[in-house]
C-alpha cells in the first residue's frame, strides 16, 4: 500500500502537479512538500506528492557500488 | 526515472551477494532479519531473493501490509455502513475483498451497495462534492505513508465546506509493531529492514528509541532488487559486529528528521491512540484517531451501526504470519480453500500480503518459502 511511483514534475498551478512517468500523467497535490519545480523528480502516493527523490544520492548511492566493484571491494 | 533501471543492474546484484556471503562466513549461526513493508514483501518475492541469500539469513516478513493488519471488526464496520441508505463507501482496492465475518464489500456491492474504488482520498472528496444527497465513507487504512493523503483529504473537505464527507479511521504507526514483536522471545529477530516511504515521512530518527530499547538493527531499505540487497547486507554486518543501529540505505529518498510538513499535516488533523493489530492484539499508541476539531468527519461517531458479533475464520493462520512465526505453506488453508480468487484471509487478498506473494511466485514449499 505505501507503493511510490517516481515521476517527474511537468508542471506546476495552485499547489498541484502534473507529473509524468513513462508517457503516463497524473495530477499530484503538492500539499506534502515545499520548494518543488519543474523537472524535479517526486514520489507519487495517492494523489499525493510525498517526498522529492534527491538525484546527488541516488547517483552516490551506485556510484559507491561500482567503485567497489571496480575495486574487487564491497563498501561499508 | 533516470536511476531507476540502474537499481536493478544484475552485476551489481551478483556482487553485492558475494558481499553479504564474505559478511556471514565467519558467523557461527543464523540471523533472522525481518522486513516490515508490504512493498518489500513484494519485491523480495518478485525478484526471487530468499532463494538467492546464504542459508545463515532467514528473511521473513512482518506486520507491514495495512488491509491485512485490520482487525474484521473494522471490515464489519465498514460492511455495515455500506448497507446504510445513500451512503457511498470509497476506498483502496484491496479493501473491497476482504472477508468480514460473514461478508465482504465485494458481495455487499452485488448486493446493491455503493462501493467505489478511488485511487486517491481527494478521489474521495470529489465524489462527495458530486453526490450532495449521499453520504460518503472514505475508509481510512494504511500507515504514515498513506495518512497524510488523508488529513491533506480532510482539509480539502472542509475548505469545500463539505457536510457529507467521512473517514472511517483504522491508521496504524511504526515502529510500534517492531518494539512489540523485537520484544517476543519466539521469534528473535535480529535485525529489520524497515520500511522505505513510512520513514520518508518519520525520518530516520524515528526508529532510534526502538535501537537503544532492544538493540535491534535497524536499516531503512528502498525497494529495488540492488536497495534490498544492499540493506540486508548493512543488516548482516550490523549483526556479525554486534552492533545495533539506525543506517538509512535509501538516502535518496529518506532524511533523518523525515518530512516535516507531511508529519505538520497529520498532528494538524489526527493524535496518537491505541490500536488492534491482526495477529498482534492491542498496540498502545500504534494507531491514530481524528482530533477534536475534526472529530465531525468521524463515521464511527457520526454514523453509528449495528455490528454483527465478529468471527475469525478457522484455521485461518493471518495472525501468526504477521508475526512472522509462520510461513504461509504452513497454514492448512494456503492453496486449498484460500487462493487470491476465493481468499479466506486477509493476507491472501491485499496484492502485498505475504500468502498472495507466496501464492504469486513462490514454489510453494519446495525450498524457499523462508
């Protein structure tokens, strides 16, 4: 039940989104987060924006695996 | 998703396996690490990964789906207003197939009752706002995830003015479930994967008093194949250490103070209250209640009904799977007169409940149910 769909912010007017993912829109109530704009990336649940998915850690996040794995290391 | 694919790289995958076998080679037994997110139960069973971890980590599954954490009563509740005249219950899918003690809304709707999915609780107040001469029902299940959806739906509804629009209110919290499940001499769990979007909105912190109370593990995991692998590995290495603390896996998303506006939203409209969990019983302080100055979009209080005595079904064994002390090939019922067509329990309707993933992809007792 706590699915997030990761979409992104097309446009924005009076605290609603239209967010897209895949070709598919959807409009999204902003009234969860602040400081959105278009082209950010958010999580859609239930009609609802929840939380903005920070793009700098989700590229560390990889990143650090695959210096591991160049490395033949696993990182803690 | 630009990264989304990435977070599902086989290589990636095959080495952060290699990881977690060099992580528990030298330890002398077997750790039980639970997950306490449907979405997690779902994608563990999707991505077959039980059968890929060493034999030493038993993962199992927890108290994490909301529908299938809902006491019947609150299902004869909700069937008893569906029964009501120009009332409109709108609601999650999962809810409508439900048994109840001797129905499900599914059935009440063939028998002439309004049931409307909605996709949203907003869903749910434009349905109100377009049937002024009926009442509507939102029923209010899930956890932190899902309920600042329903306040934000709430305040909708009253900016609208809006005189027919109701919630019935069965909102569970975390980490209660965990605090009393870290404390059950059974199951020793050794560490949990905790769940991903529940702890955008609580934050990471919110599961430090649960750590220093049982010094239990706890790592907050995303719900890519590449997430759950990497969160069961800081687990594992937590438990061979012998440390115990909150590590956030799914930075991306999860901050450690949470969402601070979406957590504003729900103490502006609900408070903290005991709850009934399935399976678990009474939770002090696991659920939420609308407070006072909302208290008039209660249907429980401003829609009373007449409940039929509740009944759980025989040999149904939902309560012992949230727990997590059984699988559900263990359960008489699995397979037999329980399937996601026709299902007795709750953890075999909702999509993310353990028996219909079970159902879905496992290989049915061959080897890795667990």
């Amino acid at each position: 039940m706590c699915l997030g769909v990761p979409m992104q912010v097309k446009t924005i007017a009076n605290e609603m989104a239209v967010c897209e993912i895949d070709g598919v829109r959807r409009d999204a109530s902003l009234m969860m987060i602040d400081d959105v704009e278009v082209g950010d990336y958010v999580l859609i649940h239930a009609g609802f924006a929840i939380e903005k998915i920070d793009e700098e850690e989700a590229r560390l996040t990889l990143q650090a695996l695959r210096d591991a794995l160049d490395m033949g290391l696993v990182p803690e | 998703m630009k990264h989304q694919d990435e977070y599902r790289d086989p290589e990636l995958a095959r080495l952060q396996l290699q990881a977690i076998g060099e992580a528990v080679a030298g330890f002398d037994r077997s750790m039980t690490l639970m997950e306490v997110c449907g979405t997690h139960t779902m994608a563990i069973y999707q991505h077959g990964i039980r059968s890929l971890l060493p034999e030493k980590i038993r993962l199992i599954s927890g108290p994490g789906c909301p529908v299938c954490v809902t006491p019947v009563g609150y299902v004869d509740q909700a069937i008893a207003l569906a029964r009501l005249p120009d009332t409109i219950i709108a609601t999650f899918g999962d809810m409508v197939r439900v048994p109840g003690s001797s129905t499900s809304l599914l059935d009440e709707q063939a028998r002439g009752a309004n049931v409307k999915i909605v996709y949203s609780p907003l869903d749910a107040v434009t349905l109100a706002e377009n049937n002024p001469a009926s009442n509507v029902v939102f029923l209010g299940v899930g956890f932190e995830t899902t309920t600042p959806t329903i306040a934000g739906a709430i305040l909708t509804a009253e900016k609208k003015k809006l005189q027919n629009f109701y919630v019935l209110c069965s909102h569970k919290t975390m980490p209660a479930p965990m605090a009393a499940l870290a404390g059950d001499p059974e199951l020793k769990v050794d560490g949990y994967l905790c769940p991903a979007h529940v702890s955008a909105i609580i934050g990471a912190n919110a599961y430090q008093p649960l750590v220093d109370a049982f010094r239990v593990p706890c790592v907050i995991t995303g719900f890519e194949p590449l997430d759950v692998l990497q969160g069961v590995l800081m687990l594992a290495r937590q438990v061979v250490a012998g440390k115990a603390k909150v590590e956030t896996q799914y930075r991306r998303v999860v901050k450690p103070e949470g969402n601070r506006k979406a957590q504003k939203l729900l103490s502006r409209v609900f408070e903290s209250c005991d709850a009934q969990w399935r399976g678990i019983g009474n939770i002090p302080d696991s659920g939420l209640r609308l407070c006072e100055p909302y208290s008039r979009f209660d249907a429980g209080r401003a829609l009373p009904v007449e409940l039929e005595p509740t009944v759980e079904h025989d040999g149904c064994l939902c309560g012992e799977i949230l727990k997590g002390k059984v699988q559900p090939v263990d359960c008489p019922l699995f397979r037999n007169t329980c399937t996601p067509e026709d299902p007795v329990g709750a953890c075999m309707v909702s999509s993310e409940g353990t028996c219909a993933a079970e159902y879905k992809y496992g290989d049915w007792g061959m080897g890795a149910g667990g």
